[in-house]
C-alpha cells in the first residue's frame, strides 16, 4: 500500500490516503464497514451451507470435509488467465470474500444484464440470496430428523 498525498473528502480522511489509486468514493470507516459486512455474510453463507449439508448427510465427518473443501480449496486455485467467469465465480465463495478490503477498494466489476455492477456489491447480493435460497431448505430437511 501506498500512501497518497491528496486524500481527504469534504473534511474526511478518504481511502485515497491508503492508496491513491483506489476508485471508490468512500471513506476508511466506510470501506472497513463494507469490508466487515463483506466478511460477516461470508461467515453466514458458511454456516448456510454447513447446516444444509448437516441437514442432508447422517454424519457430521463428511460434513466436516465438504465445508473444509469449500472454504480452503479456493486458496489453492490460480487465478484464470483466459476466463473472467471462472475468476467471478471464485471470487464469489467465501475465503475469497475474507479478502474483502481488496474487493471493495478494487477495480472489478459484474457485468449483470447490461449493468456493471462493482464486485462487492454483487458479493453482498449473492451471499444473502443463496442464505435466503438455503434457509428453507434446511428447514425441510431438519424438521425429518429423527433425534435418537
């Protein structure tokens, strides 16, 4: 990181005084609330899909290592060079969200039905659609439990 001469906005300390590059119009306190709100929907989308897989497997071992490949095996993934779609689709799942200072202070963008939309929106939209989309799910599938 860099630090910028020019950074302040309206009286605000702005991210520019962390890097002077950086396109977004927010403030530190800002950024680091989107990057925090980023980080905890990652850990609810984590704990949504670790409740519907406890919901449909009968141990909690395969459980276990279903989540432990979600949540790690991103880190071991390079970076696509010829697929874009591959990278959103990567930087969609949650150990890629923890990083999420980066997406927010970054220069990615979806492009969604002719809309550009920056990433960390589209981050924010997708971890609380597949919680909402799982929620009902689970509740289905744990209400058919047998507690023995």
């Amino acid at each position: 990181m860099m630090l910028g001469i020019c950074g302040f906005d309206g009286g605000n300390a702005s991210v520019q005084i962390i890097d002077l590059l950086e396109p977004v119009p927010f403030t530190i306190v800002e950024t680091y609330l989107w990057a925090v709100f980023i980080g905890g929907l990652a850990c609810l989308l984590v704990g949504a899909v670790t409740l519907w897989l406890s919901s449909c497997m009968r141990s909690p071992f395969p459980v276990i290592i279903a989540i432990a490949i979600f949540l790690l095996g991103p880190m071991f993934l390079q970076e696509s060079k010829s697929s874009r779609l591959f990278n959103h689709m990567m930087h969609l799942l949650p150990s890629n969200m923890m990083d999420s200072i980066v997406r927010v202070t970054g220069y990615e963008v979806f492009h969604i039905f002719g809309q550009l939309i920056p990433e960390y929106k589209v981050m924010v939209g997708f971890a609380i659609i597949v919680a909402a989309l799982l929620l009902p799910l689970t509740y289905r599938a744990f209400s058919k439990h047998q507690v023995v």
